[in-house]
C-alpha cells in the first residue's frame, strides 16, 4: 500500500470519526437544552452526569488511539521508508 493511499485512508478516517463526534456533541446538546425547558421529562442531573463521562470516555478512547497511530502506526512507516 502506498504512502498516498495510507494518507487518503487516514484522512478519512479522521473526518469520520470527527463527524460522529460532532454527531454525538449535537445530540447530547438537544437532550440537554430539551431537558433545561422541561421538554422532555427526564432526570437532568443523571442525564448530564451520564453525559460527562461518556464524553470523558470518548476522550480517553480518542488520546488512545491518537497515542497508538502516532507512535505505533508512523514508526512502522519510517521504518519502512529507510
């Protein structure tokens, strides 16, 4: 595989991935401001909590995966270069 094709997959999977991230900020947005005007009749409190560690967990699975193609993933390409 070419280093071309490697960077075209990798942007894509980047802009992917950024567009389910900016997916799930909108919709935890809407649950929330739903739920400000009593909308919705949920437990807002629990929701925001849930809301905030499911960030909080898509933010540890994303600097995990930032750590692995960094390191891992470009290493391998410069060895492959020399």
């Amino acid at each position: 595989m070419s280093s071309y094709n490697k960077s075209k997959t990798m942007s894509t999977m980047k802009k992917t991935v950024s567009y389910i991230l900016i997916g799930l900020v909108l919709i935890f947005t809407i649950i929330s401001i739903l739920g400000i005007w009593g909308l919705i009749d949920i437990d807002l409190q629990k929701v925001m909590l849930n809301t905030l560690y499911s960030l909080l967990v898509v933010f540890a699975a994303s600097a995990v995966i930032l750590f692995i193609v960094t390191v891992l993933i470009r290493d391998d390409e410069k060895k492959i270069e020399n």
